[in-house]
C-alpha cells in the first residue's frame, strides 16, 4: 500500500473513532443534563408552591372550593402559546398535588384527580414527610420509557410544624421535542467536525505525498547524474533532504576524485613519457634542427599538461557551483562574433573559415563569464577536430521558450557507440591524423554551464562532422 493511502487511513481510522466516541458521549449526555435542569426548576416551583399552600393548610385541610384550589383550577385553565428557542409550546405541563401530613392527597390539579387517595408509600412524599429530599421517575405508561413523569415534592411547614407536601410532577415527553433538537445538533455538530476533520487529513496527506514525491524525483534525477540542489521543503523533510544531499556529495566527491585520479594518472602519462623522453634526448650531442625539434616538442607537451590541469579546475569549481553568477542578456549571435574574434589566431594557424548558416536574433540571461568558458571550449574542440582549409557552421536558432547556439566541424564525427558518453569528462576520441587524444573536458565544461543555466548539450551527427548545440532558456 502507498504511503499516502497509509497515512490517509490512519487518519481516517483516528479521526473515525474520535468522532464516533465524543458524539456517542455528548448523545449520552444530553438526556440526562436536560432532565437535570428540569428537575431543579421543579424543585424550585415546589419550594414556592409550599410556601403558597402553608397559611391555608395552617388554617385547616384545603377544600375544593378554598383559595389554592381555585388557584390551580385557573393554572389548568390558563392558555398558553408561546414559542421557545424556535419550538412552539401550546399547553402546560405541570402537574400539582397536595398531601396532609399522613400522605393523604387533597388537593390535585390532574385528571383524573387522585383527591382522597392515599399517597404515603410514594418516594416523593415519603420522603419528604421523613425530613429528606422526596423525588421520583415513574412511567406514566407500562414499558413506555418516552412517559416517564418527574415527580419532586416540597414540605409544607408552618411555625415548625410539618402540615404536608406539595407534589410538582411533569411528564419528561414534555421536553423531548428540546432533547431531540439538541441531539440532532450535536450529531450534526459532530458529522461537520468529522468532515473537517477529513478534509484537512486530506490535506496534510496530499501535502505530505507531494512533498515525498518531490524528494523522490529529486533522488532519481540526482541517480541520473543531475546535479541539483535538494527541494526547498519544510520541516523535518527538508532536515533529512539536506542530509541526504551532503551524504551524497561526501559520497560522490570521493568516487568522483577516485575516477578523476585514475583518469589523470592515465591522461598524464603521454604527456609526462614524451617530455622525459625528449628531455633524455636534450642531454646528448644532438645536432641543432633535432635539439630544436625536441625543445618544440617539451614546449608542446608543456602546453599540454598545463591545459589539462586549467580545464580540470574549472570543471571542478563548475560542479561545485549551484547556480549561474550575475546574470546579463545577450543576444547570441552579436555575441558570438566578439568571442569569435578572440579564435582568430587559431582559426588562422588552420587555415579555418567560420559561415553563419542561421542568425535568429534570440537572447539569453546569462553568466557571460561562464557563456563565454562554454562556448571557447566548443569552438576549440571543433577546431581541433576540423580538417585544415574547411569551414566551422555557426547557426542561432530559437523555439519556443529556447535559444540554440550550434558549432559544426566538418571532421571525422563520432561513431554511433560514443554518442552516449560525449559530455563526460575524459572521454575523447581520437583527432583527424593523429593517435592523440584529448581529455574531453572542453565538453564536460560546456555540458555542466549548459546545466547550470538550466539548459543542456545537445549533439548531432552532421555527415560528415559533429553539431554540438548549446541549448539555455531563452530571454522573457
């Protein structure tokens, strides 16, 4: 399974629960706070209710036709409707009853009316003619949970003397309608914070699959031999993408230098075995042309060696190098010509000609002191491979969103099996008439300016010759 998906569920799987768990509560609760609430208004309404009753029954036992029993006919009668918190309430719950001080009920708002009954036994009166807090939960109608009526009951006292209790009952159907709504809220409630819940696990797990992602790209075209700074991500991420970056340039720093010294070591040696064998030469009695021709040849091979070792620098502080210097825009083919001009000795010593073949006026922002490392290299290479009296193709070209500096020789080429390697650094073939090889860092040089300015090498067999082409981003 993908790590996404994993963490999506996970996710999902702890959110679930939480959600499930705190909704399962709150539901649980919401029962049991409203009949809490209602039963202390109820406690309250006894309590002043008692107070209400205490001179009558103090005066004798309440008779239908006495004061609090007027009082409750007109409270049973009374219209009411109003509407609370968005419900409509149109009747009046409460139910009171009156005991004496046996438990015997006197007085009783319901229908039917329970007067002259013997209520003693009740917990609400029982209770509360002992002295102690007299409630009750009954169900109004056998195995109906929803007809459960609260009962509490206040002592009626007067002067000390306990006369009997006043009884306050409602029915919880009563308040159902609020418990309802507020269980339809909480689960709503619930059922939103979930969603969301969802939706930002989403979102972190996109963010954090991305953000995978992004290394992993980065790690395969860093395994392809790109060399790139790692992805700017936050966090511990980044933390371990900068780690995995210095690992792998200590790691790549020690088999590049392990490849480099033996490429050296073997560049060196041609070199290195003609200036001892032309120095050995130089002790002995030579004749002057020889002395001279050998003297020629150190120098040659002086050159040689001190050329390997400014390519090698540069290469080596190019790949150090995450990003071009100061940029400047240059359109390509008047600035060519400039550093054609510097060639022009060269050029001459061969015998070379240089013919623009395509003059697009594209432009670049570009490092020009890089540009130019870039292209004297190319220009170099093909000297070096192009016969003597033949001519160098220059052509500008532009597409979309690109500007293409192209040089072509009208040497030997490149076989077909070494297309693959040009670029690499020490990898060379042969130049027209002779054995001799070159290091092949001109290429590498160009190769790695081309990638710094996010642009490539590209190469092209030309029949005969090789069109090595600078390809860089063109100016917006």
């Amino acid at each position: 399974m993908r790590l996404g998906l994993r963490v999506f569920f996970g996710f999902f799987l702890i959110a679930g629960l939480s959600a499930v768990l705190l909704l399962k509560v709150f539901l649980a609760e919401v029962k049991p706070s409203v009949r809490e609430v209602m039963e202390d208004l109820m406690v309250d309404t006894a309590h002043l209710l008692a107070e209400v009753a205490a001179d009558e029954m103090a005066a004798g036992p309440p008779t239908p036709d006495g004061r609090l029993a007027g009082q409750l006919q007109r409270y049973v009668k009374r219209e009411v409707d109003v509407t609370i918190w968005g419900l409509r309430k149109q009747s009046l719950d409460l139910r009171i009853y009156v005991t004496d001080a046996a438990g015997h009920v006197v007085l009783d708002s319901g229908q039917p009316s329970a007067v002259g009954q013997d209520y003693s036994q009740w917990n609400d009166v029982a209770r509360t003619l002992r002295g102690d807090y007299g409630a009750r939960a009954s169900p109004y109608r056998a195995g109906d949970d929803r007809s459960t009526v609260l009962v509490v009951a206040a002592p009626v006292v007067k002067d000390g003397r306990a006369l009997g209790v006043v009884s306050v009952s409602k029915p919880v159907a009563s308040v159902q309608r609020f418990i309802d709504r507020a269980e339809r809220r909480v689960f709503w409630a619930g059922a939103a914070l979930l969603t969301a819940s969802l939706v930002v696990g989403v979102a972190v797990t996109l963010w954090l699959v991305a953000t995978v992602r992004r290394l992993r790209r980065y790690a395969t075209q860093v395994q392809a031999g790109q060399n790139l700074a790692p992805p700017d991500v936050p966090g511990e991420l980044g933390e371990l993408a900068h780690a995995m970056d210095d690992m792998r340039r200590r790691l790549e720093g020690r088999e590049q230098l392990e490849h480099d010294v033996r490429a050296l070591t073997h560049e060196l040696k041609s070199p290195l075995a003609a200036l001892r064998a032309s120095g050995e030469l130089l002790q002995e009695d030579l004749p002057p042309a020889d002395r001279q021709r050998f003297a020629a040849q150190v120098l040659d091979q002086t050159a040689r060696l001190q050329t390997l070792v400014e390519r090698v620098l540069a290469l080596s502080q190019l790949e150090a190098q995450l990003g071009p210097g100061e940029r400047q825009r240059l359109t390509l083919a008047d600035w060519a010509d400039a550093q054609l001009q510097r060639q022009a000795p060269r050029l001459a010593q061969r015998g070379l000609t240089v013919a623009w073949t395509e003059r697009a006026p594209a432009a670049v922002d570009a490092d020009a002191a890089l540009l130019e490392l870039a292209f004297s290299n190319l220009l170099v290479n093909a000297i070096d491979f192009a016969p003597p009296g033949s001519t160098l193709e220059l052509a500008v070209s532009s597409t979309a969103g690109t500007a293409r500096l192209s040089v072509r020789d009208h040497g030997p080429g490149v076989p077909a099996a070494g297309f693959p390697q040009l670029g690499k650094r020490f990898f060379s073939t042969a130049r027209p008439g002779s054995l001799v090889k070159g290091s092949g860092l001109g290429l590498a040089i160009a190769r790695r300016v081309a990638e710094l300015h996010a642009g490539r090498l590209a190469f092209e067999a030309a029949g005969p010759g090789l069109r090595v082409t600078l390809v860089l981003p063109a100016s917006r």
